[in-house]
C-alpha cells in the first residue's frame, strides 16, 4: 500500500489545466507583491515570474505563448502581448 506518486502527479496536473488562469493571476499577484517589497530586482523577479508560466504552460500541454519569448525568458523586462497586470 504505497503512495501512487503517478497518480498524484496526474491529479496536480489536471487541476493545473482546470485552473491554469487562476495560477497564473496568481503569479502575476505574487510577482507584483514581490516587486512593491523588492524594486531593485524586478528584472529578476519578472524573469522568474516568466519561467513560472512557461512551466505552467508546459505541464497543462497549453502553449505559453502568451508571456513572450520561448528562450526561457531571456527577453527581460518585455512584456508579452497580454502585459503584467495590477501595474
């Protein structure tokens, strides 16, 4: 009776795909708290922010094409077509 690690992971990604528009407003939400506390690397952050996504995107098997680039974010401070929000 062990744990079904296979399962588990199935399960996450499922609810990643019903609520992928959650996870990312929630990124963004975090990303913009992050910087009010931490300006000086906003650079930084948004980059990480933009991983994130790009992750997320990844593992629904949506394309992340909404956040920019496909180099891993590479871009810096550009934002993509849909922009950072609460800004």
């Amino acid at each position: 009776m062990g744990i079904n690690f296979d399962d588990i992971k199935k399960k996450a990604q499922d609810a990643l795909s019903k609520n992928s528009g959650k996870v990312e407003q929630g990124l963004d939400k975090a990303s913009g708290f992050a910087k009010s506390k931490f300006g000086d690397k906003a650079d930084k952050i948004d980059n990480v922010t933009q991983k994130a996504k790009d992750t997320l995107h990844k593992q629904t098997g949506e394309q992340g094409d909404q956040g920019g680039d496909q180099d891993g974010g590479q871009g810096g401070q550009r934002p993509g077509p849909s922009g950072p929000t609460g800004q």
